[in-house]
C-alpha cells in the first residue's frame, strides 16, 4: 500500500430518492433491558436545577472557570470547582445545524435546529440544544437566544425540560 495515497471512504452514501421512499434499513423490536445509571454530584445537581426552572453550574475558586453542565473537578487548572452558581436562561448560538433528517432516518418537511448554546455568565460554556420559533434562514452565529421552558408540573429533571431556545433580538 503507498502510504502517500489519500484514503477513500467506504460504502455509499443515501440518494434523494432512497430517502424519499425510506428505502434504508431498519429495525425495530422492543428490548427488555433494564439498566441503572448513577448521574453523579454535579449532573445531578444540574437536572435538578433544570426540574426547578433554572441552569445551574460550577466556578472554579482557582481560575474562575464557570462550567455548565457543572463539573466537580475543573479541566483548567484541576482544581476541585468549589462554588455552584445559578446562571441566566440566556446566551448566544454558538454554532448549529440544520437538519431535515429526523432521528429515525426519515425525511422531514420542518427541519430542526440543533445548536451550540454558550451560556450568559458561563464564559465558553454551553450545551447543545435545539432552537425554535424562528425561520431556519434567520438562525446566525452569536444570536441571542433565551431557554423556553416545559410547563412546571409537567418538568421531570431533563434536559428536556426546556423545550427549546428562542431569539430575543
């Protein structure tokens, strides 16, 4: 093999109309695994903090790193973070994608919007979401969003809890 020739990917990609006609492969069954999942100090906190309506994350006391999700440990100067802070339901896009492919491979008319959210008060911080209420053509890098939450009674500790983040300006 020359070691100097680019490496070709294998396989092929889908065809508009295989989508169209759903015509890939797939499968379904209902497993019966159970499972436990331990969240650990910090994501616990965070999902309770989201249950209550609000983003929760961690400030290192050493550099002053703000972490959301939160951490324990902080990955700057591996530090233990020792302050949770409360932070804004605000921030700006990041980055994002628009995608017309749903999660079970079929085409969709409506696209949906994942993004990058860095979060107010969270220097680089954020996590990925969605962004709604807004023409996918308007969507920008740096544009101010703000979380639209669930109903209270209907919030169970999830990311999900918010819906989505909308434009403010």
């Amino acid at each position: 093999m020359n070691r100097n020739m680019p490496i070709e990917p294998q396989g092929t990609g889908l065809r508009e109309e295989e989508l169209e006609r759903s015509d890939v492969l797939t499968v379904s069954y209902q497993p019966m695994a159970r499972y436990a999942w331990a969240t650990g100090i910090a994501i616990s906190r965070f999902l309770r903090g989201l249950k209550d309506g609000e983003i929760v994350g961690t400030k290192c006391d050493q550099c002053g790193r703000v972490a959301v999700p939160p951490r324990i440990f902080c990955e700057w100067c591996f530090r233990r973070s020792g302050t949770w802070i409360k932070l804004p339901d605000t921030g700006i896009v990041n980055t994002f994608s628009i995608s017309y492919i749903s999660t079970d491979t079929t085409r969709v008319k409506t696209p949906t919007i994942p993004a990058v959210i860095q979060i107010d008060s969270a220097g680089n911080a954020g996590f990925l979401h969605l962004i709604g209420d807004v023409k996918p053509e308007d969507v920008k890098i740096g544009m101010h969003v703000k979380a639209v939450w669930l109903e209270p009674e209907k919030r169970k500790g999830s990311i999900t809890d918010i819906r989505y983040f909308k434009p403010t300006r």
